[in-house]
C-alpha cells in the first residue's frame, strides 16, 4: 500500500539523509565497531547537514520544524542503513524535547548551539544498577547547597555516556524521591567529581558508547536544574511517548529492511536443486512476516499521524512500543533461520541485524512495562 503519512518535503528530505549516511557514517561504521565509539566528526558532519535539532527553534541554531515526520524519516533512514553507532534519534527525539521545553532562555542560549552543531553531545542518565524500568528505586541524590547542588551516585547502561558534553541526571532532592522527589540537573563535562566508567561491552550495536556514570560530591549549578525542582517525574512522563514512538518507527522499518534482504536472499539461494523461494514453507514465512509488517506499518504510520498533530497519548505510544519491537525480534529470528549457517555469520547483515536490534523491547521502557501501562488504562 502507498504510504500517505509523508509529504514531497519529508521524502526530500530522506534523500539528504541518505546522502549523508552514504558520505559520513557508511564508510566509517565497521571501523567505529570495533574501536566501540562513533568519531566526534560524525556529529559535526550531522549539524552541518541539519540533521541536530530539527525541531529547536531556528534562533538557537535548529531546523524550527515541529514536524515529527521528519525525526521519523531520519529514524526510519537510520534503521534501515544498520547505522546502530551514531545515536542521534536519542539526541534529537529524547533529550532535545527536555532542553527545548525546560530549559530557561538563558540555558537555550548555553547549550542549544551546541546541540544543534554537534559541538555538544548529549545524553540522559535514568537507570541506576539497581533501578531500570522504576524510578521510584532511584537512589542518586542531590541535596541542596546553598547555590549550587552536591549530586551523589551513579547510572549506567547510559548511551553517549562516554562522548557526552551534556547528561541530564534525573536524581532525588527530597529523601523520599519518588513521583514527588526527583529533579532533572544537568552535569557538564569537566565538572570536578564526575566520571565515566567502562564502555560497555553489549552483545549488539557496538559503534554506541554506552557507559556506567559516577558523581561524587559533584557541585552542580543552581543554574543547571532543568525544569521544575521536584518535578522530573511529571517532565519524564510528558517526553516519554516520542521516546517509544521513536523506537516504534526504528522496529518498523528495520523489520521490513531484513524482510526485503531475506526476499532477495531466499530467490538467490538455491536447496534441492531450486531456488528457496520456491518451497512452499518459505513462501509461507515470508507471506506471515509480510503481512505482520503491513499491519504494523498501517499502525504507526496512524500512530506517527496523531504525534505529529500532537493527539497521541501514552497508552498507543506503549501499545506502538511493544508491538513493533516484538515484531521486529520475531522478524529477525525468522529471517536468520531463512539464511541457515550463513545467518550465523557476522559479515551478513541478518546477524547484525539479530544482535543490534534484540535491545528494542528493553530500552525506552520494556514490553512487561508498555503491556502494564495499557492493562491499567483498558481495565481503570
């Protein structure tokens, strides 16, 4: 079915994205692999583009589109490529609604340049080794000192954690925490007492620095409360649903990338004297994961529709999350199993594809938590 969500702009736009993907990131990505980071300049080349802060106003240095068609181009060109290593979806999508909606004008004159340039990485720093999914299990602490912050504790599994210039940390500034106790501060790079632990050593996207974080004793500015203090709870809960559209968009259109690889894959390859594609078993994984894929599509095109018009709410932005993720990873077994010993190897795209992807139906909230999010809204 032809798709109506995008315009001749977007589709224009996904022309420069493929450009830039050809250019700056294609080339370099089996090398950022292997060293387990993306080079700076890849973020630099990303702002020359206009790729960084689509939707921060024109006056810092953004792209001013509202439009979240165009993250959702940028995503879906992203997801298609492979390019798991350079993470601008969770700069863009996750951490650039925080700075441009809470940040005070004097913070979008500090940071926001910066962030659309690529001159200033971010990320934000939720999970503790003892709270994922849970805030209220958060344990790092801010206590207020006069005119600055003493933050104390430690994150990880944060990605940008090793390039970050700017993280957003959630932490506690009552002893209680909880829904009414966390505050969103911003810890820049260099300030004394923060550290950067290991880079983590995932099963899959391997170019994606993703670190442990440590804050000891770390005077964090007045100036540096991003939002409301005692308010991050209701912000985090605001952003959360582009989040998991974001992650929605990237299941969809990876699963009908692999699906497209495998089509190709099972017509070349040839059992029994003839093609794959002609056992009637084939044809039939091919027709589910076909058909599993056009609904979905249907689904959060319909999905990206409503963000994009600004009526989506969190129970189908959960409902999104959790069911183009579950179909990607069923996607990507399958078509692993289609290509037999040579899916098992690394040099196929279908092996990448099997490791970088199984992390969608854990990060940006887990399936147990978006199926919990809709029983308690269908039930009330």
């Amino acid at each position: 079915m032809k798709r109506t969500v995008f315009t001749a702009e977007h589709e224009a736009f996904r022309g420069t994205v493929r450009a830039f993907l050809e250019k700056e990131v294609e080339p370099h990505h089996e090398r950022w692999e292997r060293e387990g980071v993306v080079d700076r300049s890849a973020w630099l080349a990303a702002g020359r583009q206009g790729l960084l802060g689509l939707a921060v106003p024109e006056e810092y240095g953004g792209g001013g589109a509202g439009d979240f068609r165009h993250s959702a181009v940028l995503t879906e060109e992203f997801a298609r490529a492979g390019a798991s290593g350079l993470a601008i979806g969770l700069h863009n999508d996750i951490i650039g609604p925080y700075l441009t909606a809470l940040s005070t004008e004097e913070q979008k004159r500090r940071w926001l340049p910066g962030f659309c340039s690529g001159e200033i990485i971010t990320a934000i720093a939720m999970t503790e080794p003892g709270a994922g999914s849970d805030l209220q299990g958060i344990r790092t602490t801010a206590t207020d000192a006069g005119d600055h912050w003493v933050l104390n504790g430690s994150k990880t599994f944060i990605s940008n954690g090793i390039l970050a210039d700017l993280v957003i940390v959630v932490a506690r500034t009552t002893p209680e925490g909880g829904a009414k106790g966390l505050s969103l501060l911003v810890v820049e790079r260099g300030m004394e007492g923060f550290e950067r632990g290991r880079n983590l050593d995932k099963i899959g996207q391997k170019a994606q620095d993703t670190a442990e974080l440590f804050f000891h004793d770390v005077r964090v500015p007045k100036e540096n409360l991003l939002g409301e203090e005692n308010g991050a709870f209701l912000h985090l809960m605001t952003h959360l649903a582009q989040e998991r559209m974001s992650i929605a968009v990237a299941a969809i259109a990876g699963a009908e990338e692999l699906l497209e690889i495998t089509k190709r894959y099972v017509k070349e390859r040839e059992a029994f004297g003839r093609p794959l594609a002609k056992l009637q078993h084939i044809r039939f994984e091919i027709a589910e994961m076909a058909t599993e894929c056009a609904v979905t599509r249907a689904f959060v095109d319909r999905c990206i529709e409503e963000h994009t018009a600004g009526q989506l709410d969190a129970v189908h932005a959960s409902m999104a999350k959790w069911w183009a993720t579950e179909l990607q990873k069923r996607v990507t077994d399958r078509c692993l199993q289609l290509h037999g010993g040579y899916g098992y190897m690394t040099e196929y795209r279908v092996a990448k594809a099997f490791t970088d992807g199984r992390i969608q139906t854990i990060y940006g909230g887990t399936t147990e938590i978006m199926k919990e999010i809709i029983g308690r809204s269908v039930l009330g």
